[in-house]
C-alpha cells in the first residue's frame, strides 16, 4: 500500500483505461494533451482562432474529440469561446496576469505552509532532490535554460511541485499544478523579450533551504517574491505591474 506522500509523487491519468474500452475518451484524452501543450508551450499564440479544420490537420484527429476537447480547455481558461466567433488560445493581459499571480500566490504559500507543517523526512528528500536536478539541468542549459530548453522547464516545475506535495490535500496540489501551467504562459512570453539576467538559482536555493529548515514565514516570503519577479517582468511588457496579494493599490 502507497505512503500517503506517495499518492502525490505518483502520475495517475484521470481518464485511464481501468477495464473497459473507451476509444471516444481516448480520442478526447489525445486531443487535450495536444492542444493543451501546444497552448502552453507557445507553439499556438495567444488569442490564434482555433479552426476545426486546420486543427484536423495539424492533430489528425476528427472534429468531434477537438471540440470536447476545446470544452475542457475553455473550463481551464485555455481557451475562449464567444458566440459564433468559434475557439480562441486565451489571450495574455495584464489584467489576467494580477489576476493569477494573486490567485497562484494564495494557493502556493498556503500549500507551502502546509507541506513545512506535515513534511516527512521524505517529502524533504523529494524538495532536496528535485531542487538538485534542477540545478544541474540550469547548468548544462546556461543561457537557454529559460528560454527553449524543454529539460529545464520540465525540472522547474517538479521543484515547484515538490514544495507543495506534503500539502495534505489533492485538490489542493493539483490546483497549484494547473496555474503554475497558465503562469508558463506568461513566462515564455517573458524570456522571448527579457535582456536582464535574473538570479533564478539563488532564488530556488534559498526557498528550498528556508523549506527543509522548516521556517515557514522566510519560505513563503520567498516564494511569493519569487512568483511576484516573473509577473512584474511580464507586467512591464504588456503595460502594467501586477500588485501582489497583500499590496495595497
């Protein structure tokens, strides 16, 4: 029988097959995991019209399991749909990005307050080793590490996540999980126009040794201001600096 903490390392896809065949959820299945990757990592533009027709060709997939598809992204805020204007990618704003900054700030210091509070010698193996291989995966990338190198990007967000598994609540972990992915968004936007070098190594550094050392107070500190740096970043470039949770306006 898994750990507790186990449950939250392992990948359970919600529409596997557990018996019976169901070719119609898979199709679906398929087709989310398509367009959503492409949504997230840039390949589809912020705000593209999202045309059935093209997307059969581009996916190979029939109209039926795109348009459900389209459906569970719009439920994600991936996707817009308005009336007869057919499906649009989610256009990046400035106004989305406070929005989801505060959002991301409230759930993950609350997730990393938790995870400090009922952590196991495990879970502080889990942050310790996830954080050592993203450090290794930004030192081979060097520069590219924030740009295009898909091994990094994969690696920072299992430092993330690993912050948050001892949490204590799935809900919970998987609602951090899913707006760091819409936070992604506004960061690749970010690096394709960042001409400063940011100290990102440093800032994972300290927030995990304030996290092993169990000081919950400089531990969400830090992680809040490491969220609020890529928003105000992004802020910057689409014409407004995002205000945190807890900044007055």
């Amino acid at each position: 029988m898994k750990s507790g903490m186990s449950q939250f390392y392992a990948q359970k896809d919600a529409g596997a097959d557990e018996g019976g065949e169901r070719p119609s959820a898979t199709l679906i299945d398929t087709a989310y995991a398509l367009l959503r990757s492409a949504i997230l990592n840039g390949r589809i533009e912020p705000g593209a019209k999202l045309k059935i027709d093209a997307l059969q060709r581009e996916f190979a997939l029939s109209s039926s399991p795109l348009r459900e598809a389209l459906n569970r992204l719009g439920a994600e805020g991936l996707v817009t749909a308005v009336g007869r204007r057919g499906f649009h990618a989610a256009p990046i704003t400035a106004v989305e990005l406070t929005d989801l900054t505060n959002f991301r700030i409230v759930l993950e210091t609350g997730a990393l307050r938790a995870s400090i509070a009922n952590g196991t010698d495990e879970w502080e193996a889990h942050v310790a080793g996830a954080y050592y291989r993203l450090d290794v995966a930004e030192g081979k990338a060097g520069s590219d590490a924030r740009g295009g190198n898909q091994n990094w990007r994969d690696r920072h967000k299992d430092f993330h996540m690993s912050l948050f598994a001892a949490c204590g609540s799935r809900r919970l972990f998987d609602a951090c999980s899913e707006m760091y992915d819409q936070a992604e968004r506004y960061r690749r936007h970010s690096m394709v126009q960042r001409n400063q070098e940011r100290k990102g190594r440093v800032e994972h550094q300290q927030i995990m040794k304030s996290a092993l050392a169990r000081d919950a107070k400089t531990a969400t500190t830090l992680l809040r201001d490491h969220i609020m740096q890529t928003a105000e970043h992004v802020g910057k470039l689409l014409g407004r600096r995002p205000k945190g949770a807890g900044e007055r306006a």
